[in-house]
C-alpha cells in the first residue's frame, strides 16, 4: 500500500507545532477600540443594538479608555453625540465640542494612548447627512416641514471639504493625535492636509476611509452615534458595494493628497478590497469591523447558535489575513484580554 509522503497534518498535532508554523498573527497592538462620547457625567447607556457597548459621558469614557490601555491596546476612536445639532455641523468643529473635550480629558490622563478623531458631520448635523446640503425648495433642517424629495436635494462637495478642514484644526487642537476623515466628499484629504498644515500641525497624520461603501451594515451604529440621515441614504457619496477598481481609484487619489494610512470599511464582507489594497499600495492599511458585523456576531451567540469567542478571533484574524495592519474593532478589549 503507498502512503503520502506529504502529510499536511504533521505540523497540526500540537498547539505548540501549530502557534510555530503560523502565518498570520493578531495582537492587542493592532487594535483600535471605538468610544462614543455623549454629553452629562456618569452616563454609561448601552447601545440597544450593540450588546457590550455604551454612550459614554467624559468622565465615563476617560475611564473607558484607561481601561482599554491596559490591556495592551494602544488606540481609541472618537465618535461624538452633541447636544445640539444644526445644518452646519457647529458641534464637529467648535473647540468646546464633545469629542475635542473628551480629547482633552483623556490626553490630561492618558498621554501615551493613541486618539483618533473620526471627522464627518453626520452626528452633528439636523439632517444627519455627512455634509452641507442644499435644497431647491425648503430648508432642511430640524424645523423642516417635510422631508424632500430625493431628486430636490444634493449633498454639496465643496462648501463641505471648509466644514471638514475646520473639524479636523479643531481636533488637532485639543490633542488628538490622528485624524480620520469618514465623509467621503472628493478632496477632502487635501483640504484637511492643507488646514492642518496652515495651523501648525503639520506632523499629525491622516488615516483616511479610502474605501467607505454604502452599506447595510452600518445600522448599530446609526443607532450608537445618532447619525441616521432624516432623509434619503447616503449612496451620493459613499461607495457603490459592486465596485472594487474603483475603490482602488479612491485610494490612490486619497494618497496623492496627503494621505499617510488608509482604511477600507466595512472589514468582513470587504476582505477581498483589503487584499487588493494590501497588493497595491504600501501605506499602513486599516479596516474597519463595523457595527453590524459586530452584531451579528452577538446575536448569533446569545441565542446559542455560534461559540462567541471563536468566531471573534476568526473573524479579526480573517481581516487580518486579507492584509489589514490595523483592525477597528468593537472586540478590542475582549480580544486583547484573550490574547494576554
């Protein structure tokens, strides 16, 4: 009888043999965690939808953050939930924003963690689109009567990218160390890398949503940040989920204007765009495992269907497989802890 001379299985046997040969690591230090912050003190409000996570008040999220550092962790993300919302998106680029105070706090007692401060304005604007907008026949803010026609209204580009650029001064300003653009409007890592620039702060990187597509599974998030657009959707602006060679387009303009890192988002239904980008471009590369990824995953493990700490791991592993240096991820903490 002739036996295999390979045989697969041998470097398989141990859990020793298997962590020697393998090709795809994850650690605690390619996690970023995001942190909603909201207004009040002592306010810790799960997100209904996204089991595990909360709207923080300042003070919760400085400890939220402490938290999140001593596991190994080395980055969170801001996202803010302002009091007051308005057409122009006043709350994303006043030095008394939400998210500049929750930098300042955190900063004050957390030096060393990595801030990054997402720019868009959906979660500070009446209409809850991630730019200004224009209308041929009413308002469109809070007061508005009803909500438009899709044909009567247009996300304007331009007059966004000065709105953009102004966020992105102000969150440099209250010490965020990295700014992350998520509006999608063309040219807007110019317009950041010029204002940045102009205001001093030449050597704060940008980490741009390169690859941002219009997708279903942004919906906890909508929930967790406030965001949902009162009218229309946001397929203008976002990317179209069919196309791959154009959202290498996206990346190579968002290089030539200035950008030093790059992220695809969402991650798992996008590992084939992350792996396009690993192969072409050589800047730090990000995804982002969004919120409804996220919750999926819960939903399937609460209702017994699925071992939960498994299928975190596999699936952050499988981000990073696809070639993703860097993962955004609602599971840093718990991954970091099981990674310890």
């Amino acid at each position: 009888m002739a036996f295999p001379a390979t045989r697969m299985r041998r470097l398989r046997s141990t859990e020793t043999l298997r962590s020697m040969v393998r090709e795809t690591r994850l650690t605690p230090e390619s996690l970023v965690y995001p942190i909603f912050v909201c207004p009040g003190t002592g306010v810790r409000k799960e997100v209904s939808s996204m089991p595990g996570v909360f709207n923080l008040s300042v003070d919760q999220a400085v400890e939220e953050a402490r938290q999140t550092q001593s596991l190994g962790v080395p980055a969170v993300i801001l996202f803010g939930l302002p009091e007051k919302k308005d057409e122009v998106a006043t709350g994303a680029w006043e030095d008394n924003g939400i998210v500049q105070r929750a930098a300042r706090a955190i900063k004050d007692e957390l030096p060393d963690l990595v801030l990054i401060g997402d720019v868009c304005l959906c979660e500070y604007t009446s209409h809850g689109h991630c730019g200004v907008v224009k209308s041929a026949r009413q308002s469109l803010g809070a007061a508005a009567a009803a909500p438009p026609a899709i044909a009567e209204y247009e996300i304007v580009n331009d007059a966004t990218l000065e709105l953009l650029a102004r966020t992105a001064v102000s969150l440099a300003r209250a010490g965020v160390d990295i700014i992350a653009p998520s509006d999608m409007m063309d040219g807007r890592v110019g317009a950041i890398r010029i204002a940045l620039d102009q205001a001093g702060y030449l050597n704060t990187p940008i980490l741009s949503y390169a690859a941002k597509f219009s997708s279903g599974f942004y919906g906890p998030f909508r929930e967790a940040a406030d965001s949902a657009p009162q009218f229309g959707d946001r397929r203008s602006y976002q990317m179209d989920p069919a196309n791959i060679r154009e959202a290498m387009r996206e990346i190579a303009l968002d290089i030539e204007e200035g950008a030093d890192m790059i992220m695809v988002k969402p991650a798992l239904p996008y590992l084939d765009v992350i792996a396009a980008a690993r192969a072409r471009f050589d800047l730090p590369l990000a995804a982002y495992q969004v919120s409804g990824e996220y919750a999926m995953i819960e939903a399937a493990a609460r209702n017994h269907w699925i071992d939960r700490d498994r299928v975190m791991m596999e699936s952050l592993l499988s981000i990073r497989r696809a070639g993703a240096d860097i993962i955004l991820t609602y599971y840093a903490r718990e991954a970091a802890r099981l990674l310890a």
